[in-house]
C-alpha cells in the first residue's frame, strides 16, 4: 500500500463521519421544509466568500479568524498524543500564554524596545515560555510520580483559570485595568501586537498568527518526519517499554513532549491578545473554549498537522456559516451544533468504521 493510499485509508473514517453528520443534518432541514443543498451552499458560501463592495473573501477570513486558536490548540493536542499523552490541560495552557503576553506586552517590553519587531519576538517569547511551563508540570508529575496526566492537566486547568479571574479582578487584580471596571487588563502596547491582514477592508482580526501558526503546522510535520527528537516522541508514544529497551529515556521525552505542547497553546494565547480578539486586552472571555474544541479538531483531523489544518477550517466554516441557517432560512443554529456533535461521537467510533470496511474487503 502506497504512503497516498494508507494515508487516504487512515482519513476515511473521519470523511465518513463527516457525510453522515452531514445527512443527519440534511434530514433535519428536510423535516423543517428547507432544501439541504440550498442550505448547505448558502452556509458554505457565507463562510468561504461572502461578497461585501471593498472585500469580497470577507467570510473567508472571519472563517480564518476562528480557525486559528483551533489550530493551535489541536497541534498542542497532538503533540502531546504522539508521546502517549492526553493534554486535556490546552485551556489552562492558553490562558497562561495570553497572560505571559499581556505581562511582557504591557510592562516587559516597556524597558526594552518601545518600538520594531523586538516587542513582538519577546512577548511571544515569553507567551510561549508560559504555557511550556505550565503544561511542563504536569509532564514532570507524569514522568516523576506517574501521575496521570489527564487528572493533572485538568486539575491545573481549574486553577489556571481561577489564577486568571483573580488577576484580572476590576476589585484588586494585580493585572487588572484601571480605568475599567471589567474584567480585562489594560491594553498591550501597540508595538507588540501583530499585524493585521485587510485592515482596511474587513472588521475580522485576521493577523500574522494565522501565518504563525501554518509555519507551526509545517514545522511540526517535518519535526516528526524527519528529527531524532521526534522519532524518540512516536517510539515512546507506540511503546514506552521497547522504547526504553532500545535506549530512549521515557520520562524524559514525557517532559519535552507536554513542554512543547504548551508551547504552542501558550503561542495561541498570545495570538488572541496580540491580534485583536479583544481590543488588545485579556479579558476573562477570550479565551472561549478552543482549548476544549482543540481535542475534538486533533481527534478529527487524525492528530495529523495538515488533517488538523483541514478540520479546523471546515469546523471554523460551520460555525460561521450556520449563522446563515438562522438568517436565510429560519433554521435554528443548534443544528450545527448537533452537526458538529455527530462528527465528533462518529470519528470517536472509528473502529466501527474501520471493521465495517475490513469486512468489507473480506479481511474479517
């Protein structure tokens, strides 16, 4: 079987759980006297074109704008599943990241470079620097006292973000802005914050994390293709016990690996601040739940950097198309809800998949 065919083979339960979340979908609209195709063109259409006078991609990039903390949250996901890892922790890990970038875009930087490129490298630096910490704590009481990492990461989920409510308290939050009385610190300095795409023609914050983020993708594929270091993160992850026989330390790569998954989530925290998602503030709503969304793309996109780069954007269409359910056709937007459900409960059943298709090839 060729690398293209096995590859094909592999998405195939995840494209079927798609058709089928699809029909079930259509089902529903039929049922409500609404024509699936008509629906389902308009709800693309909104999402990928949407024609305004000065920017006709304007959905694209609304689209683009939710697909990237997705993105970095999935890869922070999969990352981590390639050791044998569940970091069900990117929510925390996101959230220390959007503060390390609010701290060193907001007081750091003041002391270094007021203006240029150096604001940005450095508090992205330390956005980084933040979630490897905070989710290299739980890959040390992985590694150290075999904790398990699933209790770890969502237990430090908890307290990040009650460390987060804190900070930003408009009472006495060591963060918080003083001349507002929400929760939200004060803006970052204009000099670290990304640049925007089509400022002129859009309202959406498409900025230079979304390209960061496709640098990241890129890097994280040849990282695992093509690098000792990832090579080690794939053995312990498909056996630590040969692993550990054929000389690679476990525990050690445990560690790098929850390190360079907060890596990348803290990087998608400092994307949503630093591009604009809330005026260029953290505010205790940013954050959303893409870090929680994260597991379901990695799990849809097959914790592969391009599967994961593909599902977000389909996942990000539906939920800016299905606006035009509501709109256009009377339809309530709690059935992309139940679409995006589906899919995810269906690729999570896969290996029904995978018996009904070796069934079917005569191999069962």
């Amino acid at each position: 079987m060729t690398k293209f065919k096995k590859t094909f083979y592999n998405m195939l339960p995840s494209l079927l759980a798609v058709l089928i979340a699809l029909l079930a979908g259509a089902v529903i609209m039929l049922s409500r006297g609404v024509n699936p195709f008509e629906a389902y063109f308009a709800m693309f259409k909104t999402a990928l074109y949407q024609s305004s006078p000065k920017f006709p991609f304007n959905g694209l990039a609304k689209t683009l704008v939710y697909a990237t903390p997705l993105m970095f949250s999935a890869i922070a996901v999969m990352i981590a599943f390639k050791a044998g890892l569940f970091n069900i922790g990117v929510q925390g890990q996101l959230v220390a990241g959007g503060l390390g970038a609010v701290l060193a875009g907001t007081v750091i930087t003041r002391y270094i470079d007021p203006f240029g490129i150096t604001n940005i490298l450095i508090t992205l630096f330390v956005a980084g620097l933040f979630g490897f910490l905070w989710a290299a704590l739980a890959g040390f009481l992985k590694s150290k006292y075999n904790i398990n990492e699933v209790i770890s990461t969502i237990m430090l989920n908890y307290i990040m973000i009650n460390l987060q409510r804190y900070l930003i308290n408009p009472v006495n939050g060591p963060l918080k802005d003083p001349a507002s009385s929400n929760n939200q610190t004060s803006k970052v300095f204009e000099a670290s914050r990304l640049p925007l795409f089509f400022f002129n023609y859009t309202k959406q914050n498409l900025n230079l994390g979304f390209v960061i983020i496709i640098l990241i993708i890129i890097l994280t594929y040849l990282f695992f293709e093509k690098t000792k270091l990832g090579y080690e993160i794939k053995a312990v992850g498909y056996n630590p016990t040969s692993s550990e026989n054929a000389g690679i330390n476990p525990k050690l790569i445990s560690f790098i690996a929850m390190g360079l998954a907060g890596a990348v989530a803290g990087l998608g925290g400092a994307e949503r601040v630093l591009g604009g998602a809330a005026e260029y503030r953290f505010t205790d709503l940013i954050m959303s739940d893409y870090g929680f969304t994260g597991l379901a793309i990695a799990l849809l996109g097959k914790n592969n950097p391009f599967g994961i780069l593909v599902a977000s954007i389909f996942y990000a269409s539906l939920e800016i198309g299905g606006q035009t359910l509501q709109r256009q056709f009377n339809l309530d937007k709690e059935i992309v809800f139940i679409i995006q459900a589906l899919i995810i409960i269906l690729v999570a059943a896969e290996n029904l998949f995978k018996y009904l298709l070796a069934k079917r090839k005569g191999t069962k």
